[in-house]
C-alpha cells in the first residue's frame, strides 16, 4: 500500500475509534496529516468522524492548494498554524469537541496558560503545558493568529467553549495526545473541588528533565 493510500485509512480508522467512544460527535472534529512529500490530507467540512471515506478526504498539495477530494474543514486556520509554526515537529492534528474538556474551559479558576492540572504524569510527558485561548466563533481565522502567537511553544492548546487541538509529530502520537488531554480535563472534572493531591513542583520537574518535555 502506497503512503497516501496508508494515511487515508489510518485517518478513516482512527476517527471512526474517537466517534464511536464518544470523543466527539455529530460532524464535529477535524484531523490533518502530511505526507512525506509535503501534501496534507484533511477531513473534509461537515463530515462525521463515523463513516469517513478514506476517497474523499481532502488533499493540499505543498503550497496549500486543494488538488483532490472535498472541500476541507473550515478549520483549516488551526491546523495551518501548527504546520508554520512547528515545521519539524508536526506530522497531524487532531481537533476535537470533546466533552470534558469543554466543560474544564468554561469553569473559573483555570489557569489559561495551564489549563490541566497536574493530577498524573502522562497528561505533562504527552502535553507540556496546555493553552487556553479565547472563544472565536467557528471559521474565524483569528483563531490561526492565536495559536500563530504562541510561536511554536505549545503542541496542544484549547479553544474555549469549543475544544482541544493537539499536534504531534504523527497521527498515532497526535491521538492519544489528544486522548490523554481529555482524560486529564475529566479526572479535572471529577475530582474538582475535592481537594485533589497534585504532583509536586519536584515531580513535575522531574518528568520535564527525563522527558524532555517542552515546558516554556
Ligand atoms: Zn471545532
């Protein structure tokens, strides 16, 4: 199986796996993923992660322009911004309307430039610090420029009142980020106002160092 043809199934695959455990719904979310030569397969506007077919995503070629399938999601800006502002380190993204997340984002006493706290390793090792921006109605490309703003710094940031969007350096590895993002924000949830124990500032440093995870 050619490449392309490789990352068209695993896009279908993988979406359908999120849809169908509630991860997002109805037509919402969004995933890109770029192939080797630079051209960039995405899902196409106002499909469901449920049955997409792996013939009609739509398909950039390396200078941005449609060259096959449908017309993309209107999206696009979020993944664009992390393809320009993290060349090297983006292979996906993966956008979400996820529930728990959205809920966390809408709550007072969130810190927007960490918005999960530190309730379990994984959620630092596969995210570093998540980024809360502002609300922006859906389509605004003012959206790109917030995560352009952040200059490269974060791999995952969440829209507030919308949903997570995580890159990664692939699909797999930009999924279960994503997926770890939600779980995170519904032990967030579930144990708020509990008085949860935390990891330390030590143990958080520690993980930082032997990880190297990306903390600024
Ligand atoms: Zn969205």
């Amino acid at each position: 199986m050619s490449e392309e043809a490789a990352v068209r199934e695993d896009i279908c695959m993988m979406a359908k796996s999120l849809y169908d455990r509630g991860l997002t719904a109805g037509s919402s979310g969004n995933i890109s993923a770029r192939l080797s030569d630079g051209r960039l397969l995405v899902t196409p506007t106002g499909s469901s992660f449920g049955r997409l077919d792996p013939a009609r995503l739509s398909l950039f070629d390396g200078e941005g322009r449609l060259i096959g399938g449908d017309k993309p999601t209107k999206e696009m800006p979020l993944h664009v911004a992390f393809y320009e502002t993290r060349p090297k380190k983006t292979g996906a993204v993966v956008h979400l309307h996820s529930c728990h997340s959205v809920a966390l984002s809408v709550l007072p006493g969130v810190d927007p430039d960490n918005m999960l706290p530190p309730l379990t390793a994984y959620s630092i090792m596969k995210l570093g610090k998540v980024k809360l921006l502002p609300y922006f109605m859906p389509g605004d490309p003012a959206m790109g420029d917030a995560i352009r703003g952040l200059a490269g710094k974060r791999s995952a940031v969440m829209l507030a009142a919308h949903g997570p969007v995580v890159s990664a350096k692939d699909l797999e590895a930009a999924v279960y980020a994503i997926e770890e993002l939600e779980e995170t924000a519904k032990l967030a949830m579930l144990t708020r106002g509990a008085n949860p124990s935390l990891l330390t500032d030590a143990q958080i440093a520690d993980l930082v160092r032997t990880y190297d995870v990306e903390w600024d």
